[in-house]
C-alpha cells in the first residue's frame, strides 16, 4: 500500500495543488521520488504536514490554515476526504471527514467530535482507518527541528559534577580537537554510548537478519520451497564432490564481508563438510550424500544471499558518506551502530557533529533503515546547512541508501537544483495565474 494522490484546494484561501505520487511494483526494488517547489508561501511544507497529520488523524494542522477540501488517495483506491464545511445544524463551523462511505463531523477549534455523543462514532472511524492503512510508515524529517535536536542532545564541556561515561567521551573528543583534557578525565576508560541514530542502525541490522522481506524487494523465492523444488524436480540430477566443494569455497569467501560488519554468518563446518564430501566420492551411497549436501548448499547460499542483501546496503552507505564527509571516519558494526571516529581514533557522538553534518547522516540513515514498502520518507528542505556541493548530490545519495528497498521520497524544497538530475520528478506549485 503506497499514497497516490494528495488534492488540496483554497490553500490559504487561493491555492489549488494535485500531487501524483509514482509507486512500484511489487518487486520493484527502486524508491520512487517526488521534489516540490515553488515561491515562498505557496505551501511546500504545509503540504508536508496536512499529508502527515490526515495519515495520523490528526487535523490540527486543517484547523490553523484556510482551505476548502482536501484528500489523499492510497495505490488501494481507497480515499480520505477533509472539508471545511458546516455542521449538521448548517451553524458551526466545522471539519468534515469521510472515508469508505464512513463521515465524521469534528469541532473546527480543537480536537474532538463536534458533538460529544459522537465520540464513539469517532473511536470506530479511527479504529477502522488505522487498520486498513497500517501498512503505511509516514515519516515526516523537519531539517530545522533537526538542529534543535542536535544542540538539546548536547552536553556541556566544564560540567561541575560527576562526570558520567557519556560526557567523558564527549571531553576527549574536544581534546582530540582542541588539545589537552583534565587530570580528571584521562584515566576515565572510554565508552561511547550509543545515539539515536546509532540505535535505529543497530534495530535495522537486528531485524533485517530476522526477516530480510521487509527490508528488501527481491524476486528470489523463499528457501525451503526452493530446496524442496531441487529435491523433487530434479531425480535425474548427477552431484559431482568437486564442484560442490568449489561452492563450498565460494560461500566462505563470500561471508568474509560478514565480519566487517559484526554480522553472524550461519554456523557451519567448511572443513568438515569438505572431509565428507571427499570421502564420499566412490562410495555406494555417495549419490545420496551428495544430494543432501546439494540441498544443504542451497540453504547456506540462500542465507548468505540474504545477508549480502543487508552488506550490500550497508557498503553503499559507507561509501557514500565518505564522499561527503572526508575529515572524520563514519562506519557501521552491529553492536554499536554507527561509530563516528576522528583524527587518532578519538570517537564522537552524533550530536558533536556540526549542525551539516547531523542533518546528512540523519537523511541517510532513515534511508538505510527503510522498510520494503509503505514507507513514506517526507523531507522539509533537505538542503539547510549544507554546502551547495552536498546539495546537489544529496539526492542522490539518499536514493542509493535505500538500495532494494521501496520508499516514497517527497522532498519540499527551495532549491530545485538538488534534484536537477531527476526532472521528471519535480512538481512545481504554482498558484492558477502564475
């Protein structure tokens, strides 16, 4: 399930604007993308909010802007509708809000039904509307908030009490930068606690290795119909001890990359099973040994092709962030997250990045950590702080982050430049006599 259309109309009394949101097919592993633009005022960012705050239920955003109508249709055809009309008794003002036949009538100056004995008619719309779009994931990324968040996750460098392990990192990495530490800290043993984005890395890479399908769109079938298909259509099949030790070679090269990573590779014996499949060759039984060990190959190649799904997503992140950020050192492990490390290996905590810098690994991580599909990743002027080369590859960047995933980007933005390689995806609001 993935949004097709937002419509809003009288947007401030005068604005009309109709989104056509692009979506995929089922095992079309590619994000989709959407960049508006447009003068100031127009409601780039409004429309950011309205889609999340419909999605939520939540209309205070319909309650303190002028409009006439609005929906947001689903890839399912459903659609919900938000008016600013009057109430039943044609008196009071108020939001009208239908879905599925289904209509509500909620007080236009706060949250609430316009009528108290609605209250359960409300809690039903809600429950049903919830249950039937909670395959929508709509994250909302306010780039200036971000640096409010930054500063409030900040600690003090002269901190007059004890200091906990947390601030003591945060010391040495000012030292590493800016010279000697206090007497006091330097026996300190050091300790990065872990940030926010650390954690959402961390829970990515603990649950993609559970259930790779909800992080990846690809057309491999599942395993154990796989193997039952090797084993039931293929009777005539001659296994040669060779070459299943050739493949045995490969998979233990292929899961070297693993160990970047602190991923587990699946527990098994390359040694051992090389031993039997030699000793085998010859033996009455040899066929059916070899069979088994054909099937079990299969299963080890097809967990191994799901953890190179996660490495080959976590690689394209690495990658990427170097060529943006060339001073500092920033990789992934799975019992850290994310580890920030500068000049003699001192590390950093995310909220002593500068304000840049935190807003581009915060792009890019809720890239990486996107879902297969009915994520929805809303970005408000992506381009703040950063220099204008950032600019124009952030889009990029951000696209190849969410590497066999499908997201829907919808970026607001003044600088249509960062998307001057994607025309085709740049919808320009305007007002009707522009």
């Amino acid at each position: 399930m993935q949004l097709e259309e937002f419509q809003i109309t009288k947007l401030f009394g005068k604005y009309d604007h109709t989104i056509s949101f692009p979506h995929r097919a089922e095992n079309d592993p590619n994000p989709s993308l959407v960049v508006l633009h447009g003068k100031n005022g127009i409601g780039k960012t409004t429309i950011l909010k309205m889609i999340d705050g419909i999605i939520k239920l939540d209309f205070n955003i319909y309650r303190a802007v002028p409009f006439k109508q609005s929906h947001l249709k689903f890839s399912n055809g459903a659609k919900i509708k938000v008016e600013f009309t009057k109430g039943p008794n044609k008196k009071e003002d108020s939001l009208l809000v239908t879905y599925k036949g289904k209509k509500i009538y909620l007080n236009y100056h706060h949250s609430g039904p316009l009528n108290e004995k609605d209250m359960q008619t409300m809690d039903n719309f809600r429950e049903r509307f919830y249950s039937e779009t909670s395959a929508i994931n709509y994250e909302l990324i306010n780039t200036e908030r971000l640096s409010q968040q930054n500063e409030e996750d900040d600690r003090p460098y002269n901190a007059p009490h004890e200091l906990t392990p947390e601030e003591v990192v945060y010391m040495r990495g000012r030292a590493a930068i800016y010279g000697r530490l206090p007497s006091r800290v330097r026996k300190k043993p050091l300790r990065v606690q872990p940030g926010k984005l650390a954690i959402r890395v961390r829970e990515f890479l603990s649950e993609a290795q559970v259930n790779y399908r909800n992080y990846f769109a690809t057309t491999e079938p599942d395993l154990f119909p796989k193997i039952l298909e090797r084993i039931t259509g293929e009777k005539e099949k001659k296994y040669k001890a060779n070459e299943l030790i050739k493949r045995i070679n490969s998979l233990s090269k292929r899961e070297k990359i693993f160990e970047h990573f602190g991923l587990e590779p699946e527990s098994w014996n390359k040694d051992k099973l090389t031993s039997i499949l030699r000793e085998s060759s010859g033996k009455a039984s040899a066929d059916h040994a070899l069979m088994i060990a054909d099937s079990y190959l299969d299963y080890l190649e097809g967990k191994v092709a799901q953890r190179e799904l996660i490495t080959n997503r976590l690689s394209t992140f690495e990658e990427i962030i170097k060529t943006f950020i060339t001073d500092k050192d920033i990789s992934i492990n799975s019992k850290e997250g994310l580890i920030i490390k500068i000049q003699k290996n001192a590390s950093l905590r995310e909220s002593q990045l500068s304000s840049g810098e935190y807003h581009l690994l915060f792009l890019l991580v809720s890239a990486l950590v996107t879902k297969r599909s009915g994520t929805v990743i809303a970005i408000d002027e992506p381009e703040m702080s950063m220099h204008i080369s950032w600019q124009r590859k952030l889009v990029d960047a951000i696209l190849k982050c969410a590497s066999m995933a499908q997201p829907q980007l919808v970026l607001a933005t003044h600088s249509p430049d960062i998307a001057a390689e994607f025309p085709e995806n740049l919808v320009n609001l305007v007002e009707k006599n522009d």
